[in-house]
C-alpha cells in the first residue's frame, strides 16, 4: 500500500474518501434531528444538528455496501466482565484519526486526509468544524496541547512520549501550521505511524484542551485548582489532571469525547448507560446522524455468566466472554431468547500458545527454557488434533503459531513446524538436550536434580484453555515432563511475567494474524514486554537499555536486525522478505508454542438487530473486534 502511494497519498486518501461517501460531490444530503435530542435542541440547550456536525462530514453509503438504512433508535444491550472493561466502547466505536475499512485499508475517519512523504514526513488534516462531544472545536490546538503541555511535560509524563515516536531513538518534529492541520516529521523513516493510529487501543495524541485545561497547572486558576486537588483528594495538580485524563479508560462521564457513543454514568455501577454522541462525524445518505442507536447498556457480570445470560436473551450483541465451548448452550437458547448465534473466524495467530519465560529468574530452569531442543520436544508433544476434536468438533486449524492463510506471507510449512504430535521425536530431543535422567515417577531430572515440572500459568479466564492443558499434561507426562497448571488474576499474571518470576505462561497468540507489508512486524521481535516469552528483553528495548536485558540469542537479535531492515526499506518487496525470515525464526524457534488457529468465535445477535456481518473476523488487532464492523451503522429494527 505505502510503496504506491507516499507522494501522492493526499490524492489515494482523497480517493479512498470519495468511495466511502460518494454524496460529497453533490453536497450534503438534509439532515433529520435525532429524536434522542430534540428536546434539548427545542429548548436551547444543544445547537440543531446542522450546527453539531463538521463541515464535511463522512457520508456513508449504506446501500453501495449491502447494509440496510437504518432507523435511529434504541437501547443494545451488552455485558462485560469487569468494571475496568467499560472502555470497551472506546475500543468497538472506534473512531480514530484513521481506521481500517472493511478491506483492512487504512483509510481517514477523524480526519478529513492525510499525506504521507516517504515515511518520513505525515501532514494531518482535519474537518472544519469538527467538535468535541461538550461543543467544543476539534482543532490542532488540542494536538498541540498533547504534544506540548501533557507528553512531554515531565509532571505529566515522567518517560516522554510513547515509543511509536521513536525512531531510533529520536523523537519528530511536531508542527500546527494552522487550525486544520498537524505535521509530525523525522529524519527517518517511520513506517508505523498511521497504523498505530489505527489500533484498538489507540495513542490518542490530541486532547480536549478546553476541558482539561482547568486542571493543568500552566492555565488553571491557582487557588481553584488547589481546592480541587485537595477535594479530589489526590497529592499534585499533575495528579489530577491524569486522573481526568482517561481517554481509553472511558470512566470520567465529564470528559469530552469523539466515539460514537458518550458515557452518561459516574462512578461504579453493575450497569453503565453511553448515549450517542450529538457532535459525531458521520452520517448516512439519508442525511441520519449516525450512530442509530441512542443508547448502549453495558452490564458488568462475572465471567461464568455471560453465557447463562446470553442464552437467556439478556444480550442484543455479544462476543467478549463467549467461547466456543458455549455454542451448544447458546444454540439451545436460541428460540426463546429470540437471537441467533454466528460463528466468526478469529484473527489471532494461535487460539491457545504457550510461552516459555526465556527470562526466567531461575538459572537452571531458564537454561533449559532457552534450549530450543527442549521447546521442540514440548511442541511435538502436544496432540493438536485430540484438542481440536476435544474442543472445537474439529473446526479450528492444528499447527504452530504463525500468521493465518489471509495473510501474504502465510507457508504452511511453518505452521506445520514441530507441530506433529511425535513422542518419541520429543523423547530423543530431550535425551539430546542431556535430560536423561528420571525419577521413580518417570519424570525427567534438571541437571541439578530437580524433576522437570513446567509450572505454566493462567489468566484463569477461558475454560478452553483449561481444558487443553489437561490434555497437554497426559501427553507430556509420556515424554517425562509434568504440567502444573496455576490460574492466577491476568494482572497478577503478567506482572509475574514481566519481574521474571513466572516460568511459563498461555495466554492467544499474536494479535494481529493477517499482517500485510505495510504492518509492522514489531510484534515479533523482543520490543515489547507484552510477548511473554521475553519480558526482560522487550523491557530493555522499550527503556532503551535503562531496565529489562539486552538479548544474548542470536535468533532474537536477528529479529531486531530484521525489524530494522522492515523500517528502513524502501519497497514492499524488502519489507516482505523481511517479515518471511521473521516468521521462518519463529517456526524454528518456537518462541511461542502455539496450538491451534482460525477457531470458531461464537457472537450472539439479537433477532432485532440489524447491519450485524453474518461472517466476519473477530480480531482485537486489525480490528478492535466490532470496530472494524461499525456498530455506528447497527440500528435496532424495531
């Protein structure tokens, strides 16, 4: 995508814009008053919506893309399974400064275009008249006030800007020529950028500025700021102002916001209520402010629940807490709970993977880890096709973990790595590795003599993997290898990881399966902390050497090698050798022993439901799971 289009990107976005709304040419249709507002409109109170919309706003095509017009409307009524998890409608409404449409194409959304100068250079443009959900303009200003006055204020921000900035190790040029636009520059090439915009959970570098000014030390009124520091009960201004300052946690109702949908709860409740956005960007041909539904319900239940309530047709969408295991149960309810439920492809690399910590504190166990003969034999040691038939009646895909056949640089030949279910190929690794010796129980010895238990630990969140480790156990036990399972809190979990303390853990595989060129493949080298295989070497990066350890495999120094050669390149088909080598280490590396992919994801729909894909991808990172879907454009049809 970028190889064609870096000089000329102003004109492909200009294009892109065009399909997506082809009613500019001929103006903005007339445009109908929601009937949620209208009585704040009648009394003065909110400006009519030809006064609340940009200038140019989207203009989506409904038809032209084999969606119904839709009726405005309704309440949807959703569940998750913690209080934190309401920004989850920061993470489905997904609006951004570019998102991927349908044909995961990035194209603008929040703003009106986009230019991109060999990676380098990215001139941001925005809609006039854009407002925030208070009314208030939507300009550079409040990019400025990012960039300026909470990034790289060291109250605010003690480490700087966040690291997609960086490009070995220097930070852009930041510039606001005029109201309408923002410039972000580097000397070199940062190819990541626009994508990183477009996550799930995005870097949101622009703030409300107006609002959140009366908390920033620089422009509030001193005496009123300390009196509500000291109200809020909190140590600085600076700790306010963050406080405030929760854009994807979604939890302050007084925060402006540019989603689809606004928060109109304060505080913790069992149900939190989010009312459309009167000041949102998109509309139908109709001349219909979009979303069509008026408000969206979210209900916070545990997490053995979400079945029971959904088959009981206490939910008008449902994906989140639903497992494939729950289809029979959610079939079964389906007549009297008036919805249906469609099976969805996911988009992670690996439905279940299991992550040696290479990083472990324990110095024999972390020797071992790092023997890729040993990760061999536990791989070859798995039986992927009793899980699948055990789990999934056969409908997910047996392999390793590698990106999924939508994807350009799909082979088969590194799903199928040390992916056959082989003990006695895994018996003859581990005797080649030196872990000859065993106990009166047959389990192997560590060469200081301790038995060989593989202490793997658990979100505790998904019974299928549950279910899949019991499997696993059985297996290795027949190669010498105990399994002990641990399910721990997910926080809890990762901060195991991440200090070095927990051996090894399972958890999906990559985010993103269906990478193309333009998608950085930074995910998998040692970048981030996140890859729980090597915490410490992904903390090392991120702090530039300040924390974690520098990696000493040769294999993973490679990837950083090859991650670079990715960032400097010139053409996509550099970038796609690169990603090639990447995911062949990978295969042979097994950093991440995955099980199985493309498994079914159950989503339950309300018969009332309407403009819901019957078959679509389930995917937090290209996607941000409904996102991608804009469940702007679902309408309840009664």
């Amino acid at each position: 995508m970028f190889e064609t289009s870096r000089k000329s990107l102003s004109l492909a976005a200009s294009l892109l814009l065009s399909a997506l709304s082809p009613a500019w040419a001929e103006g903005i249709p007339p445009l109908q008053e929601s009937t949620f507002w209208q009585a704040e409109v009648d009394a003065g109170d909110l400006p009519p919506v030809q006064e609340r919309i940009p200038d140019q706003p989207i203009i989506v095509d409904l038809e032209a893309r084999g969606r119904e017009l839709g009726t405005p409307g309704g309440t949807l009524n959703t569940m998750v399974t913690r209080s934190k998890d309401i920004r989850q409608m920061v993470v489905y409404g997904y609006a951004r400064l570019v998102i991927y449409d349908e044909n995961y194409q990035l194209v603008p959304d929040l703003l009106a275009s986009f230019e991109n100068e060999d990676n380098k250079t990215f001139t941001l443009r925005l809609r006039e008249g854009h407002k925030w959900s208070d009314g208030s303009p939507f300009t550079s200003a409040d990019f400025e006030y990012w960039w300026k006055d909470v990034t790289n204020h060291e109250m605010l921000s003690p480490s700087g800007p966040p690291d997609f900035l960086r490009v070995g190790g220097e930070l852009p040029e930041v510039s606001f020529p005029d109201p309408l636009t923002v410039v972000y520059s580097w000397s070199k090439p940062n190819p990541n950028f626009l994508q990183s915009l477009a996550q799930a959970r995005p870097p949101f570098i622009y703030r409300p500025s107006e609002f959140l000014k009366q908390y920033h030390g620089d422009y509030a009124d001193p005496a009123q700021l300390a009196e509500e520091v000291e109200d809020t009960r909190v140590k600085s201004w600076a700790a306010l102002h963050n406080k405030r300052d929760n854009m994807y946690k979604f939890d302050n109702h007084e925060l402006p916001t540019l989603q689809p949908w606004l928060n109109a709860s304060s505080g913790k409740k069992i149900r939190h209520n989010f009312v459309r956005n009167p000041y949102y960007h998109r509309v139908d041909t109709n001349g219909v402010q979009l979303p069509y539904i008026d408000i969206v319900q979210m209900e916070i239940v545990a997490p053995g629940l979400v079945a029971a309530k959904s088959n009981a047709g206490q939910s008008d969408l449902q994906g989140r807490g639903l497992d494939f295991r729950d289809v029979s149960i959610l079939k079964k309810g389906e007549a009297d709970g008036d919805y249906k439920t469609r099976l969805w492809q996911t988009g992670v690399a690996s439905q279940i993977a299991i992550y040696p910590n290479l990083n472990f504190a324990d110095d024999v166990w972390r020797e071992v880890l790092r023997d890729v003969r040993v990760r061999r034999a536990l791989s070859l040691g798995i039986d992927r096709d009793t899980i699948n038939k055990a789990l999934y009646f056969k409908l997910a895909k047996p392999g390793s973990m590698t990106v999924l056949p939508t994807s350009p640089f799909f082979e088969q030949e590194n799903r199928d790595a040390w992916a056959a279910y082989d003990p006695k190929a895994a018996n003859a690794l581990l005797d080649e590795a030196g872990l000859t010796k065993r106990n009166a129980n047959g389990i192997r010895l560590l060469p200081d003599g301790r038995p060989m238990e593989v202490v793997i630990e658990t979100a505790g969140e998904r019974q299928e993997v549950e279910n899949a480790l019991q499997i696993v156990t059985d297996t290795w036990r027949d190669i010498g290898v105990k399994l002990v399972m641990r399910p721990l809190d997910r926080d809890i979990l990762r901060n195991r990881v991440y200090s070095g303390n927990s051996m090894a853990s399972v958890w999906f595989g990559w985010d993103n399966g269906i990478p193309q060129s333009y998608t950085s493949p930074g995910y998998l080298a040692p970048t981030d902390q996140v890859f729980l295989a090597w915490p410490k070497w992904g903390q090392h990066f991120q702090t530039n050497g300040a924390a974690g350890e520098a990696p000493d495999v040769p294999e993973a120094q490679r990837l950083l090698e090859l991650l670079k050669i990715w960032e400097n390149a010139t053409t996509d088909a550099e970038r796609e050798t690169a990603w090639r080598e990447m995911l062949a280490i990978h295969a042979d590396q097994l950093f991440g022993i995955g099980m199985l992919a493309e498994a079914p994801q159950p989503i339950v729909v309300s018969s009332r439901m309407r403009n819901v894909p019957q078959k679509a991808l389930w995917a937090w990172e290209p996607g941000a799971h409904f996102g991608i879907h804009r469940p702007d454009e679902f309408f309840v049809a009664d």
